[in-house]
C-alpha cells in the first residue's frame, strides 16, 4: 500500500512539474496554474490505478473525478459572483459553496452511473 501512494506521489509530482513547465512557455501565464494542478494528477492516478485493479475500478474513479470537476466548476462560479459585490464573508461563501459542490457533485455521479447500470 506504501509503495503504491509513493508512486503515485512520485508519478503524479513528475507529470505536475511537466505541465507546469509546459505552463510557463504558455501565455498567459495563468495557464501554468490551470495546467500543473488537477488534470495531471488525475492522469497519473488513473493510469497507476489501471495497474492494480480492474477497468470496472478505474471507470468508477474517473466517474467521481468528472462529477467533481463539474460541481468544482460551479463551486468556483458561485464563489466568484457572491464575492464580487463584497457583501458576503469570504468564510461563510466558502462554506455555503463548499455544500453545494458536495451536493453537486453526488447528484452528477449518481446521475452517471444510473445511465450506465440502465
């Protein structure tokens, strides 16, 4: 188990560090964030998850990344627009985001694979 966390430790930091390299050359430069964060490390852990389980597993786990980058989306939306005006705190807007993304996200992923088992 150690091993296989160190691993995808060490794949996923390596694959980081490429894209943001790739990143840096890109302008403008708010592209390296956008490139050296999740997407790589999503790539990484699936492809070392495909190592030891089966692809029933690694569908499942790609299934809860989609759910969650689309209710990540609309966390980010609405934490944007409701601190724009400056009316509300920045803790209370996180929190209240922070239960939407959950409820998005399960919503999304229980909507995916019901298409899938039907």
């Amino acid at each position: 188990m150690w091993s296989e966390l160190l691993l995808r430790a060490l794949v996923g930091g390596t694959i980081v560090s490429v894209f943001a390299l790739a990143g840096d050359v890109l302008k403008p430069k708010s592209f390296a964030g956008l490139f050296g964060a999740a997407p790589s490390v999503a790539i990484a852990s699936l492809a070392l998850t495909y190592r030891s389980h089966d692809a029933s597993y690694v569908a499942a786990e790609a299934q809860w990344m989609v759910a969650g980058t689309l209710a990540l989306a609309l966390y980010a939306c609405v934490v944007c627009r409701m601190l724009r005006g400056g009316r509300y705190s920045v803790r209370n807007t996180a929190t209240a985001a922070l239960l939407l993304w959950f409820v998005v996200a399960l919503g999304v992923w229980t909507m995916v694979t019901g298409a899938h088992q039907s």
